[in-house]
C-alpha cells in the first residue's frame, strides 16, 4: 500500500513536468493550431464539455475544437468517423495525430485529469455505471489510457471498460510507462495497428472491426 502510495506521489509529479513541457515550450505549435482552426472554420477554438471525474466530482474538459458548432452531442458507444462530415477539414489531421487532446494539460495541472488514466466520459454516462464500472472513477481520468493503446475504438465499450478497471487494480509506473510508449506507437501508426495486441494478460470479449470501418474511425 505504502509503495502504490509513493508511485502516485511519483505519477503527479511526472504529470505536471510534463505538462509544463507540453504548455510552455510548445506554446507556438498551440497558436498555429488555434490559428488555423479559425481560417478553416466558424466557431470557437477550444471544445469545452464538462466531464466526471476523479469520484465523480464535475470538470470542464478542455480539446481543440474538431468539429463544426452544434455538432457535440454524442450517443453512447457510437463513434465519430472520420469520414464524418460534422469534422471540419483540419479536425480530421487533429483527431488522427491526437493534437486535440493536447489542451488537456491544462486539466493535468489543474490537477483534474493525469497523464494516463481512464479517458473521461460524457455525464451522462453515470447513470448507466455498474459497481463494476464505477471504479474507474476511482483514480483521474488521463489523456491517454490502457483501453486508448489496445484498440480502444476497435474495441466494444465493454472491453474498453474492462481495461479502465483493470488499470485502477493493477496500477504501477512501469504499466504507465508502457502505456506512454504504445501511445507514441498509436499517433504514428494508427489505433488499428494495436488490436489484439493488448498489454496486458486479460480476456477481451470481443473487437468491433469492420472493414467498412477500419481506417475511418476516430475516438
């Protein structure tokens, strides 16, 4: 108990190191995003939503606007293609490169989200929560996460549930590690290259790949 405690001390420290590396340094990348979301489409730059997170407790979200205004409301399981034609034509490169997540470190050091964590859902989401389920809101919610590196749109919303869990049960910063470095796999070469490849020694029940789907997907 002692150790886990020492590696979540450890896990927040490298939570705000790296977010101020992402935040500051890389404050040109952010105003070159910000300005072509702008010239390629109406609306604001960011997409704020408010989400649940650690112990339920309410935050706003913060991602790079992907979308076209209006275009927010998402239903239960059911991806957003990127083929769809809500995204705008600069949200698709954002989405696949997972540079719309990056506003999210605001959340890292805000201390609402981690770096690694269970990906945080919709509000509404929490009615449908088992006990079970419910426990991935025992720990921050992250940008990038066990189910995010093992599939994660490929895989049905039970098994992206299943992953979260056990990532709250087995915690440790060697499994952060590894989940850092599938990560970088994932941006360079796609979620579709790591199906069936999970990380960890654990039975998924099932995979939703299609090939009508397959390469036109985004989370």
């Amino acid at each position: 108990m002692k150790e886990k405690k020492v590696q979540k001390s450890i896990k927040r420290l490298i939570d705000i190191f790296v977010s101020l590396i992402v935040l500051i340094p890389f404050l040109p990348v952010w105003i070159i995003v910000a300005i072509l979301i702008k010239l390629t489409s109406e609306g604001p730059i960011f997409f704020i939503q408010n989400r649940p997170g650690k112990d339920k407790k309410i935050f706003k979200v913060y991602k790079f606007r992907t979308m076209k205004p209006g275009s927010e409301k998402m239903i239960k399981g059911q991806e957003v293609m990127l083929d769809d034609d809500r995204i705008t034509s600069i949200g698709r490169f954002l989405r696949r490169t997972k540079i719309d997540e990056i506003p999210q470190v605001i959340n890292v050091l805000k201390g609402e989200m981690s770096l690694i964590g269970p990906r945080p859902e919709r509000v509404d989401s929490l009615a449908e929560y088992t006990e079970e389920i419910s426990k991935r809101l025992n720990v921050r919610p992250g940008m990038t996460g066990l189910a995010q590196v093992s599939g994660n749109i490929y895989l049905s919303l039970e098994d992206r549930y299943k992953l979260d869990v056990y990532y709250v049960e087995n915690y440790s910063l060697l499994l952060d590690l590894k989940i850092i470095l599938r990560t970088i796999g994932v941006v360079l070469f796609g979620e579709d290259k790591y199906v069936n490849k999970c990380l960890v020694d654990i039975e998924l029940t099932s995979t939703e790949i299609t090939s009508a789907k397959k390469g036109n997907i985004s989370r």
